[in-house]
C-alpha cells in the first residue's frame, strides 16, 4: 500500500475494522512512515477531543480570546471548504480534522482555569456547544456519504448519538435507509433512525420504506420498529406484505406476529 491508500484506511485501522493482513500491512508501514505516523496521532487526539470535553470554569483572562477565537471558527464554518468535505479527492476527512483540532484547542483553552458561573458565561457556553454539535455534524455528514461503505456505517454510528439531531442528519439517515447500496448500511441507517421515531418525518418515512422494500432482511427490520413505535398507519403496508404473493413466509410470519399490536 502507498501512503495515500493507508490514510484512507486509518479510521477503520483505530476503530479495528480491517482484517488481520491489511491491519499488519498498515502497523508495519507506520512504523517506517513519519507521514502516515503523524497522521494516525493526529486522527487520535481529534477523534478523542471532538466528543470527550470537560465542562470546567474558565480563567477571565482567557474570556477576550476565546471569544476572538469563536468568532473566527465562526467565518470558517461558513466558508465553502466546509462543503468540500465531501470531495474525497481533496482528503476531506483531513479537513474536517483540521476544523475539528482548532475547535479543541479554543475549546482547550476556554476551559482552563475556573471561576464562579454567572449569566454571560451560561451564554457562551451555550454558543460554544452549539458550535461544537454543528461542526460533528458536518463531518458526520460528510462521512455519511463516503464511498467506503465501512466509513457510510460509522458515520451512521455517530449520527445515532445526537440527541436532537438537525434535519440534515434525519434526511441524510432517511436516504442511506432507502438508498444505500450495502444491506448492513441501511439497516444500520434504519435502527438509529428508530431511536427518534417520536418525530413524523421519521415515521412517515419508516411507512414509505415498508410500501417499497424489497429486500427481505429490510423489511423484517421495518416490521419490528413499526410494531415498537406503534405506528398504526402501517397497517395497510403490512396487510399488503401478506397479500404479496412474492413476500417470503418468514416476512409473512413476521407480520402476523406484528400485526395484532397495531390493530
């Protein structure tokens, strides 16, 4: 492998997703490449700070800093490098890390020293997440739709962690469940798209990917989270499965299980 094919496979090689060959072929080339070596720790301490920040106090002599500092990840938020994290061509998960190692070290910064809270720092610290969720979800998006269908599923991964995820995270979940040319992608899509089934855009689309699933394994899924969540207006879909002659005995089985808790 050259260097640009290891940078390529970092993230599956810390999160453990390659086989036992391709994982001795990067350790060894790490070992040999300063390049690839300094990449891999970078990629380390981002993906450590991005989601693992303290909420300490901050020192007042930081606060005119911080605040110059937050204006400028603002302008840099807006720019149109954000967009091209979608280009891989242009390494945009090194981008997105790049954005990312600024806002650790002003978040880094902000946080050192304590003093006692108050109202204009409640302020602030309600910007600076903000900003925070809005620069992990860039990248979950950008990584969402990568060609590697193992990056699509640990950006689908990360996008299952937000609380109140933006539109952009629901419908770029939504089209991976429809859409997504890997099975395991889809139905990965499907389950963290399940955790905010208490929002209509969510459940409708859960209705109208039932109506026109075709791939067994996908439609069995869809049947389970309809039944948990309750969602009567499935049942036309369902009743419809059964009529099918073309849908497979076990989906059958599976809505005559279902079925009953909805009517």
């Amino acid at each position: 492998m050259n260097c640009k094919q290891i940078e390529e496979k970092l993230i599956d090689y810390l999160d453990d997703n390659l086989d036992r060959q391709e994982h001795e072929t990067i350790t060894v080339h790490l070992s040999n490449c300063s390049s690839c070596k300094e990449s891999i720790n970078e990629l380390r301490i981002i993906l450590d700070g991005i989601g693992n920040t303290d909420q300490e106090l901050p020192n007042i002599t930081l606060k005119k800093g911080f605040e110059e500092m937050l204006e400028q990840e603002k302008r840099l938020l807006s720019e149109p490098k954000v967009v091209s994290l979608h280009n891989s061509s242009k390494k945009y998960w090194r981008i997105a890390l790049q954005i990312a190692a600024t806002i650790a070290l002003i978040i880094s910064s902000y946080f050192y020293g304590k003093q006692q809270n108050n109202a204009s720092f409640s302020k602030e610290m309600a910007v600076l997440e903000k900003e925070k969720i809005q620069l992990k979800q860039e990248v979950t998006i950008s990584l969402i739709e990568n060609e590697s269908a193992s990056k699509r599923l640990q950006a689908v991964n990360y996008a299952e962690e937000f609380d109140k995820p933006g539109n952009e995270i629901l419908k770029a979940l939504i089209n991976k469940m429809f859409y997504d040319d890997h099975i395991n992608v889809r139905l990965a899509a499907a389950e963290a798209l399940a955790k905010f089934s208490d929002l209509e855009i969510v459940r409708k689309s859960f209705i109208n990917a039932l109506e026109i699933e075709k791939d067994p394994g996908m439609q069995i899924e869809l049947i389970q989270i309809l039944v948990s969540i309750q969602e009567k207006r499935a049942v036309p879909s369902m009743e419809k499965l059964l009529r099918n002659e073309e849908t497979p005995n076990y989906v059958k089985d599976q809505v005559t299980i279902g079925l009953p808790n909805l009517i």
